[in-house]
C-alpha cells in the first residue's frame, strides 16, 4: 500500500508537525506500507499551466507523478484566511479530473481558531469529491492552542490522529478488496 501525505503550505509549521506526528504513527502501525511525505515547503512547483500532469518535469513531475501513484492520500492544510492555501489548490490544479479515483483520501487541518472548523466540509472536501476521492469523512482539525514549541501537547487530538491513521488504511485496504473481487468477476 503506498500512502503519500501532502503537507499543503510552504510557511509555518504546524501542519508539518501534524504530518510528521502522523506519518511517524504510520510507520509504527504499518511498517509495510509505503509511504511518502510531501512538504510542498521543500518543493519548487511550478503554477499549472493546464498541460497534463505526466509533461511536467523537476519537482513539479515528481509531486504529482508521486501522488498519481498513492493508494492512500493524507492532506494537510492550514487555514489562510478562512481557505485552503494557494498551494494546496495548485497542486489539485495540476492533477486530471479523476486524479482520486480509487483513492482514499484522508484530511488533517491547523488553524488559528476554531471558527475556520467547516474550511474542510466547505472547500476541500467538495473538491475532493469532484476528483472522484474516496474521502474518509472525518478529520482532524487542530487549533493553535494544541502545539507548544512545535509539538502536539494535547492527548485529544493525538488519538484522533491516530485514529485517522487507523481509518485511512482499514479503508484503502477495504477498497482494494472490493476492486479486486469485482475485478475477478470479469472472463477477460
């Protein structure tokens, strides 16, 4: 199974400590999967251009190659000014229509405050749903007020992270079950 994670910024750290906190979980849980952090901070993408995904090279290639290639997919995204970063977008931007098909898709956000809550019900989701994602319909949403000195101090949202982590695979392992099965069932 390969898991990529998206970290969705290129400023800050917050969502990058989430990712890591999690991609660490991973690791732990599922050492057989495959997995791959993307921290588009480390990434110089270039801004979609509407050319298909497989004629862009450098890291631009890489990023979306990379996703392309994921069973599993875990975003992480702030919340810049009650939206999803520019970043973020980009990357869907880059990526065909069906990009997600067959695909769980799996979501972690930070934010400054709790009012940015239904950023990912409101945006991200819709978006994901539109590339055809198998979307795991919880979240975890972290507020300012769970990091100190870029860790996650607050018990609550390192269970639910794990939990996510938990859903993310039992789910990706679900479909490709059901796709295979279905799959036999053809003569050709």
């Amino acid at each position: 199974m390969k898991i990529v994670g998206i970290s969705g910024s290129i400023v800050g750290s917050k969502t990058r400590t989430a990712m890591d906190y999690t991609f660490k979980a991973i690791a732990e849980k599922y050492p057989d999967a495959e997995v791959t952090l993307i921290d588009l901070a480390e990434y110089q993408v270039q801004f979609s251009d509407g050319r298909n995904y497989m004629e862009y090279e450098g890291d631009t290639g890489y990023v979306t190659k990379t996703i392309m290639e994921a069973d599993a997919i875990i975003i992480g995204t702030p919340v810049f000014q009650a939206s999803i970063p520019g970043t973020l977008k980009n990357i869907f931007d880059l990526l065909p229509v069906n990009a997600f098909r067959d695909k769980v898709v799996s979501m972690l956000v930070t934010a400054g405050t709790p009012k940015h809550f239904l950023i990912v019900e409101q945006q991200l989701k819709p978006i994901l749903a539109y590339m055809k994602a198998q979307i795991v319909q919880t979240y975890v949403f972290i507020e300012e007020q769970d990091f100190h000195r870029k860790e996650i101090v607050n018990d609550d949202v390192l269970f639910r992270l794990d939990r996510l982590v938990e859903d993310t695979v039992m789910l990706t392992e679900t479909y490709t079950n059901i796709r295979k099965e279905k799959e036999a069932k053809y003569d050709f």
